[in-house]
C-alpha cells in the first residue's frame, strides 16, 4: 500500500551534489587524465554527505523537525517524545507517571515490539498519548539502506503500528537519527514528516540521574521536544530506568516553567 504525496523536493545541498556529479562526469569524458583529482572531488562530496547523515538534528538532507511550529512556540507547547518501546516493564510506569501529571507523550514505537505487546501499544492510545513510527526493526545499519528498503521498513510498521491501533503515524524518527539522502523521498512518498528533537539526555547510556535531568532541564523552552527512551533505557545506580528517575523532576520544572505538553500532532495544528 502507498501513500504517495507531494514529491520530496531536493535541498540545497543534494542539488549541489547532482550538478557536481554531472560536471565530473562531463569532465571525465574531456579530460580522462584528470580521473584522480576528479575521483577526489567525487569522494570529498560523499564524505560531506555522510557526515550530514550522522548529524540527526541537519536538515540538509531535507526537512525535519528540531523543535515544534511557531504556533506551538507561541502556545508554549513542548513536547515529550519517548523512543524504542513498547518496553513490558517500563512502559506502564512511564504511562502511570503521565497519567499523575495528566500530560500527553508522543511514543515513537518500533513494529517488532509492537508485535509483541499489542496490548501495551492499544494502552499507550487509550491514555490519550500518540503512537509514531520508529520503523519496524530498528536497524542497526538503518541510514545505509536505499530508497526501497526505506519504504519497505517503514512501511512494515506503518502497517504494523494502523494494524495495531487503528491510528496510522504521521511522523517518523530514525534509528539513532541517522539517514541518507534517500530518506527523505521515501518519507515523501509514505505521507510521513521526520523529526529529531531539541534536546536528549542520552538516557541509554549515561547512568548519573542528575546528569540527564540537568541536560534536559537545560533545554526546556517554549517548542523544544525532548527525547527520553521506555526501551533499552540505562539503569540508575539503584537499578531505576532512568526515564523513570528523571520524569518526575522534569515535569515539575515544565509545570513551573507554565510549559504546556503536547503530543506532535496536536502542536502541529494551527
């Protein structure tokens, strides 16, 4: 099944690179003993265009979505974005924490682990919170895909995540944030919208509880969307998933701060 939108539109930088492509290749048909420095030039590109790819907050490979619409800026909306579930064990705690704060997360969900907790996911929706797309295996060599095995992963969870729900996502995160210039023409023709986030407290990784909250905290300001994670979240010292350690702390700050969450399709309203 495709959802075939408008056609992604090439940034600056991939129209650069396919005029510089034909201009080599131009030049390598007039003067072929010129082949190393215009095999460097090609290289030198390619280089610039990965490095773009390992940088998820760019939007040089195409539009995405660091921090949420002016309108949203201007309500004082944030939202909370919570990456790599559904976990069986954190997920209902993040849920109950939410409900006692009556605040509103937008869940971006991998499809094999939908799979496996269905439940779980149709709980996530009848909180009132937003399931998204975090494609359906969470590759690990996710950006080295091309433009059909893009579509094809994303929309196995696309399918994966309606068949689950009955809500079909209308955003996608990468894994890691990481992507090539192909991401962006696959999204296009899926009807889905990229997004990143302002601000993360790398909550995988960095056990020291004061240190996520102080990075997360540091970027609490009207539009900003924070990224925490239910799935393959790090244990605290005292063995507590950090998200749960943190969340309370941060939604405190949020409330004083007269900050108001909001899930990404609410704050993408006019």
């Amino acid at each position: 099944m495709r959802y075939l939108t408008h056609p992604a539109q090439p940034t600056l930088l991939i129209k650069i690179s396919i005029v510089l492509h034909l201009l080599l290749l131009i030049s390598l048909f007039i003067t072929p003993e010129l082949w190393q420095w215009i095999l460097t030039i090609f290289i030198m590109n390619h280089v610039v265009i990965a490095a773009v790819g390992l940088w998820p907050r760019s939007n040089w490979l195409g539009p995405n979505w660091t921090k949420l619409p002016i309108a949203a800026v201007n309500r004082h909306e944030i939202a909370l974005t919570i990456d790599d579930g559904p976990d069986p064990l954190v997920t209902p705690q993040v849920l109950d924490i939410l409900d006692n704060y009556h605040i509103n997360a937008t869940f971006f969900c991998i499809g094999n682990k939908a799979l496996q907790h269905p439940e779980l996911c149709r709980e996530i929706v009848r909180r009132g919170h937003l399931i998204e797309n975090h494609s359906q295996q969470h590759r690990h060599y996710f950006s080295l895909l091309g433009l059909n095995g893009f579509i094809r992963e994303i929309e196995t969870a696309q399918e994966t995540l309606f068949n689950i729900t009955g809500k079909r996502p209308q955003f996608f995160r990468a894994p890691a944030g990481l992507r090539n210039p192909f991401l962006q023409p696959a999204l296009s023709r899926l009807g889905l919208r990229l997004v990143s986030w302002s601000v993360r407290g790398f909550d995988t990784q960095v056990t020291n509880v004061e240190k996520v909250s102080k990075k997360l905290l540091a970027g609490l300001h009207p539009g900003a969307i924070l990224l925490l994670h239910d799935g393959n979240a790090a244990l605290s010292k005292t063995n507590i998933p950090i998200i749960l350690a943190v969340l309370p702390t941060l939604l405190e700050a949020a409330k004083k701060q007269n900050l108001h969450f909001v899930t990404l399709q609410d704050a993408n309203r006019e």
